[in-house]
C-alpha cells in the first residue's frame, strides 16, 4: 500500500492564490486539511470546492503553532505537508512526491522557493538554491511526538534526524500583494514577537518594499498559475 500524503493549509483571507496553491499540490495529496482563521472573503468555498478537502476547521490563534498543531491533529497521512496559501510548486511535483516518499530512509524533505518581491516577475533570490530561501519542511514522515512550537516562524519539533533536498521549488506570492496588506502581516508579527506597533512607527504602508533589492524572474511561473499571471500584470 502506497503511504498516504496530508496537505495542511493555515490561511486566512487568501482568496487570490489559494485555489493555484491548491490545484499544483493536488496530484500527489490524499487528503486537504484547512484552519481558517474566520476568513471574510471566498476562501473556505474555495477550499471546500475541491474533492480532496476532507476538513475545514477554524481557528484563528494568535499564536500560529496553536493553529499548525489543530491540523496535524486532524491529518491521516503518513506524510505531512505544511502548506501555506501563496505557495505554488511546478508541474515536477507531480512525480517526485510518489518517488520520494517510498524512501525508507529519510525522514524530511526540504525545498526551495523564488521569493517574489513586489511584482511577479522580480524576485529577491541570487540563484535557484539560495540558502535564504530555503523551505526545511516540505514532506515530513508521521512520527510520535510531532509538534509546532513558537508563535511565529514556527518550526516544527520531533522530526526524524534524516533530511533531505527534494529537489522541487514553488514560487511564493505573499509578497506580491498589496504593500499594506505586507504591513499588516508584519506589525502581526512584532505584536507576536513582544516588540509592539511602534516597531514600525512612522513607516508607510503603501512603500515597506520599495528599498527590497530585486532582480528579474526568469524562471517563470508555475504552470497552473502563468495564465492568471500574465492577463494580471501581463508579460516581464
């Protein structure tokens, strides 16, 4: 019997990109696991629209383990995979996660991601593998004890001690949205963190970007995400 694979979005208010993120993972899935954090726009239908979404649960903790622990709880597979809803993997996924996930050996996959910066066609990476960004948990094999820790930038405890590199990249979207909505996650994360708002007083929302080195994206997107792309901002 094949082992089975659990996708765990935590999202809120996600509309735009969800439904991309979801169709590019959806091949070598078993099950969707949500926590919506009481999203006020579409995202729960369309989280509910495809087949493979077994259950949506809502939490919207401050704290983001409390939320990451509530769909490992509720996840059946044999191999998990954290997702958020601006993650978008090409069309590769589709046969590395079979072939990877028979591999009696490794415990974790990591990937690499292009960090998209303000615009989808610019992007911050140096290189395809840059060290920067790099996602150290893609697949992870079930184990007793599993746990998410921190309040931000969680990580996830109890893991198997053999890693590996997937291979696979996604392209990541969360900063290609409105600057002031960037601002908002951020002034989110100093709360969290115990800096308070004044950790970004008197910045403007609209230009927190603006000063980000950028270079060109030249890998282009992913296939399930190019069409909607390119009629949005049109060709690099």
């Amino acid at each position: 019997m094949n082992p089975r694979v659990s996708a765990m979005y935590i999202v809120k208010n996600e509309e735009e990109f969800l439904p991309f993120s979801m169709r590019s993972i959806y091949n070598v899935v078993d099950e969707i696991v949500v926590v919506d954090g009481h999203s006020t726009d579409r995202t729960v239908e369309i989280a509910r629209s495809f087949d493979k979404t077994r259950k949506v649960l809502y939490c919207d903790s401050p704290d983001y383990s409390v939320n990451r622990n509530l769909a490992l709880d509720a996840a059946l597979g044999d191999w998990l995979m954290p997702m958020d809803a601006d993650m978008v993997f090409y069309n590769d996924i589709n046969e590395a996660v079979p072939r990877l996930i028979r591999n009696p050996h490794v415990d974790v996959y990591y990937c690499w991601f292009y960090h998209l910066m303000r615009d989808p066609h610019l992007m911050q990476n140096q290189s395809d593998h840059d060290p920067l960004y790099c996602r150290e948990f893609l697949l992870v094999r079930r184990r007793p004890g599993l746990r998410w820790v921190g309040a931000v930038h969680e990580r996830l405890a109890g893991t198997g001690p053999c890693a590996a590199d997937s291979g696979l990249h996604f392209a990541h979207y969360g900063y290609v949205k409105p600057q002031r909505e960037v601002f908002k996650r951020w002034v989110k994360y100093a709360m969290l963190e115990g800096k308070g708002e004044e950790a970004y007083g008197g910045v403007c929302p609209d230009t927190i970007l603006d000063d980000r080195p950028v270079r060109p994206f030249t890998r282009g997107h992913p296939e399930v995400i190019a069409e909607y792309i390119r009629q949005k901002v049109g060709p690099p």
